[in-house]
C-alpha cells in the first residue's frame, strides 16, 4: 500500500527503484533461481540508483524537513566550533620513546 502509494504520488522514480531493488536483494536467491534476474544485473541497478541519488542527497534530505530537529554540532562549522569549545583539553610536557 506505501509503494503504490508514492507511485501514484510524486515520489521521485529513482528512489522507488532503488526501493525495489532493495526488495528484490532481500531475497535474491529466489530471483536469481527462477531466472528473473542475475545478481549482477541487481547489483548494477542498485549502483545506477545510488550513483544518481548522491549528488542529490543535501537536496533529498531538505525536502525531509527536519531541519528543526537536527542538533548534532557537526552539521555547522558554528555549531561545531560552540562543540568544540566546550571540551576539555590535555597537555603535557612529557616526550614518549625520544621522539
């Protein structure tokens, strides 16, 4: 029903691939037995969809929206930097093996 659904809706057509490559790939024994397909034809397919969606993934992950809920520090130089800023730091004077 999710599948069908975002067919008829506007999912982009390269993740619905990538989807049902992933479906098949959850039980390619079975695929590749009854001569379907091949497992290199799969994996071909799978790395076509994942080829086209990288450069495309900042644009996919924004239509998410979920921007306002991301707080990891890593996902700004400011935020990192306030991170940073907040460790602890270490120091010694001591040299290890005459290095």
């Amino acid at each position: 029903m999710a599948y069908e659904a975002a067919a008829e809706g506007n999912m982009d057509p390269v993740l619905l691939r990538l989807y049902e490559v992933g479906a098949v790939k959850s039980n390619l024994a079975a695929y590749v037995e009854d001569g379907f397909a091949t497992r290199r034809d799969v994996y071909y397919a799978e790395d076509e969809c994942i080829e086209e969606l990288v450069p495309r993934l900042g644009e996919l992950l924004d239509h998410l929206g979920v921007a306002a809920y991301c707080k990891a520090p890593m996902l700004s130089d400011q935020l990192w930097k306030e991170f940073v800023g907040t460790l602890d730091t270490f120091d010694s004077d001591m040299t290890i093996g005459g290095l």
